[in-house]
C-alpha cells in the first residue's frame, strides 16, 4: 500500500493502535519518526477501545485508517475481522499489524517475531526460560522454537495456565524440549561449573519490574548463577531492575526497546513497501527515546554507599548531566529538623535519627519527578526504609568502594556519628555488616574506587540517560 490511501488523493496517512489500557504509550513518537526518515506524511494515534468494544467497532476503524498496529489484548480477537492473515500471524495465532487498503484484502500480520528476533541473544543450542505464558510470551516461545532452541521451559506462577501453550510450542517444534514449572528451583542447573553454553537464556514476557512497579524482579536472585543472558521485553524504565542485576552480575541483558522500534519498522514497511528508509534507521529512532521514558514515567536513582563512597559527587555529577534534580537526604532531614546530623544524634540517638531518615525517605521518594537521591551509609539499612524504597519508582545505584578507598576518604571521622572517636576497627565491622545489604539492594553496582569519569559513564550508558536533555 502507498503512503496515500488509494482514491483519497494526497492526504496525510492514518495509523494507529488498537489495544486496552495503552498507558504512556511510545508508538506515536516511534511511528513519526519513522515516517520522518523515509520522507512519509502520515500521522498515528492511540486508540484505546476496551474488549467489549472492539468486534462492534472494527469496520469503522478498517474503513478510517490505512494501517493499524493491535497490542494486548485485542491480538487475538481482531483476526475475525480481517480477509487474510499471514501463515507467520496464523502460526503464532496472533496479529500486531493490520493493512487497510480501499481496494483488495484486509490482512493481518505479526512482527513481534521477527522484532524480537532482530534484537535478542543467541537462541540456537540453548535452553530457554521464558517467565510468564501471556501474549508476548507466545511470540517468545515460537522464535525460540523457530531459531533452534534445544529446550524451552515455561515458569509461571499457575503451571495449569500455561499447558495449552507448552503443547502448542511442543507440536510446532518437535525436536526441542518443551516443560512447565512453578518453581524456580527447578531451574537451577546442577553445580557451578555448569558450561556457561547450558545455562539459561531468560526472556521475561511478564510485567514485573514494569514502571511505576519497579521494585519487582520475576526471578529470585539465585537463579542469576544458573543463567547465561537475559532479554526483558519490558522498556520502561529503561533498564529493569531484572536487567540491571544480571548485568551487575556480568550477564548479558538488554530491554525490550529495541524489539519495540525493530517491530514498528516492521510494520511501516508494510504499510509503505516502496518506502525507502536509511540504514541507520533504528539508531535514529533510538536516540532520545530513554529520555522520552523518563518523561513520561519519571524514577528516582537512589545513590546508596558507604560513608566515603562518593555519592555527594557523583550525585552532583549526574545532575548537572541529566538536569535532574539532586537531592541529599542528610542535608533534608537537616532542614525539616532544624539541627545537624550530629546534634540529631546526641538529643536522640541514633533511633531517632532513623526515624526521622525514613520519613524522609518517604517524602523524597514520594516526588514524581526524575531525581537524584543521595542517601546516607545507613539510610536503607532497616527492613522499613527498604518497604518504603520499593514502594515507589526508584534504582538503586551501589557505589561500591574498597575499605581502603573509605579509610582514606573518612579521615578521623569528623562529622560521621556513627564512627566518630572510633577506632579503624570500629570503622571495619560496620563496613562489613553493611556490605552484604548493600550488594542485595542494588540494581547497579558500580566500582566507587574508579576515576569520577569512569563512573558516571557507566551509570550514564547503563541507564540511557545520555539522551535525556535531547
């Protein structure tokens, strides 16, 4: 079809997506600047029609637009309504891409696939886990079928639900191994020396860790030993606490931004097959849509650290970069008290203090906006402050220094209640008790004891923050 419907004369394309709830949806934006690259006027909107809605209104939307894309959890439903679907749509049983032309069929198509494919790890020879059975974890099983995967095993909370799934997958694909589970535990492979080639891929077609629920991880800690990379078909936040722990672990991982960019072109290119595009198209696209995320869904990036660790810098750092604000929770508490830290500590103790810290925790966290959170050594030590941290959006960046790097920062003390008059030794027991929190917490891990531009480029790259000013 062309970039004018056919009999309508010159005016501007329609597209649009079909789906319920959208939410803070990137496809307009995406689809523009699509369109922008290959020389197309055309425009794209959001159509949120709810389920029972949808069969009554689909000639209507098939007569007004010229190319529709479908999200959850119409995909499925809106096939009745189409003359022909392509044997890949029909084989996944699902369609993301609607051609609407004057003249000649109605047809339906899916590039989730061949999105996903374009972006994800190795699948050939490998053991899949897929987390969770819904819609976009079809899409998942059938390409990793379809690239060769040996084994695909389905973790899910109710086992039952995702059986049809695991049969169909089965039938597709005869010689890989196909299973069901509910326990995480299953998944671990026999010993640490495990070959790195047999650990799992996982790929997470689940919403844990989707904005504004970011303290969510689909999958507990200790099967990060028995994986090899992951993909998070998520994009917002960027980075997932899912990926950002696999990465801190030095696991491959990416988000799902790329697939959600590979499958737009996809279907543009369908829509408008004598459309030329640049070779860098995607790159194009890519650029400046993390900070289009935090935009639209704003997290705080919790600095969290030793006394010494740098987070103060590094938080003044990343706000001149970013723009975003910095904020010292130390230096609030000071304000909403009236008194230092010290004096905080000599009136009341240090319970009082950490009362007083988590409160304001709550109050900063509780700012919806993006932010930089610079918190003290102690500040997400107790199980509370650690509730109050997961129940807002929020990243924990640990910076992590040597306790040589933090003797050599703290000097004797001064100003520190917590070591005050201490003895190096004192100084020592507290870093180790604290050290293992810290490691459990964080999202990202970054070595404190490098330069202060190593650091920032980390935090800055792993969390796509370059583009949020653009």
């Amino acid at each position: 079809m062309n970039a004018t419907k056919t009999g309508v004369g010159t005016r501007p394309s329609r597209y649009g997506l079909l789906g319920y709830p959208l939410g803070h949806s990137l496809s307009p934006q995406i689809h523009q600047r699509l369109m922008a690259l290959a020389g197309l006027a055309g425009t794209y909107e959001l159509l949120a029609i709810p389920p029972e809605e949808i069969a009554g209104r689909m000639s209507g939307f098939l007569e007004a637009f010229d190319g529709l894309n479908v999200t959850i959890p119409h995909k499925q439903v809106v096939k009745a309504s189409l003359d022909q679907v392509d044997p890949l749509a029909e084989m996944i049983g699902a369609v993301n891409t609607i051609t609407c032309p004057s003249e000649g069929p109605v047809s339906g198509y899916n590039t989730d696939l061949e999105g996903f494919l374009s972006d994800a790890p190795e699948l050939s020879g490998r053991r899949v886990l897929i987390l969770g059975a819904g819609g976009v974890c079809r899409t998942l099983a059938f390409a990793a079928g379809l690239k060769g995967a040996i084994q695909i095993r389905f973790l899910v909370r109710h086992p039952e639900k995702a059986l049809p799934l695991a049969k169909a997958i089965a039938a597709a694909y005869p010689a890989c191994a196909v299973d069901v589970t509910s326990e995480a535990s299953s998944c671990y492979t026999e010993d640490q020396t495990t070959p790195w080639q047999k650990r799992w891929v996982v790929l997470n077609g689940t919403p844990a860790g989707m904005w504004p629920h970011t303290g969510n991880v689909p999958i507990p800690d200790e099967l990060f030993d028995h994986v090899q990379a992951v993909y998070d078909t998520i994009y917002n936040p960027f980075a997932t606490r899912l990926v950002l722990r696999a990465q801190s672990r030095g696991i491959p991982a990416r988000g799902g931004l790329g697939m959600l960019v590979n499958q737009a072109l996809l279907a543009q290119q369908i829509w408008n097959p004598a459309a030329i595009f640049p070779a860098d198209t995607k790159e194009q696209v890519l650029k400046g849509l993390a900070g289009e995320i935090y935009r639209q869904s704003p997290v705080t990036l919790v600095l969290m650290g030793f006394m010494g660790s740098g987070k103060s810098r590094v938080g003044r750092e990343l706000a001149f970069r970013t723009s975003w604000p910095l904020v010292d929770l130390d230096h609030w508490i000071e304000e909403k008290a009236g008194r230092t830290i010290p004096e905080i500590f000599n009136t009341g103790g240090e319970a009082a203090f950490r009362k007083l810290e988590e409160q304001a925790l709550d109050e900063v966290l509780s700012n919806h906006r993006c932010q930089i959170l610079a918190t003290g050594g102690g500040a997400l030590m107790s199980a509370a402050a650690q509730a109050i941290l997961y129940s807002h959006p929020a990243l924990v960046i640990y910076l992590s220094a040597s306790l040589e790097t933090i003797e050599a920062r703290v000097g004797d003390g001064t100003g520190r209640p917590m070591i005050a008059g201490q003895d190096r030794a004192r100084l020592a027991l507290l870093y180790d008790k604290r050290r293992p929190i810290y490691s459990r917490l964080a999202d990202l891990v970054v070595n404190a004891d490098l330069p202060l531009e190593e650091k920032l480029d980390t935090i800055m790259t792993t969390l796509g923050l370059g583009g949020v000013n653009e």
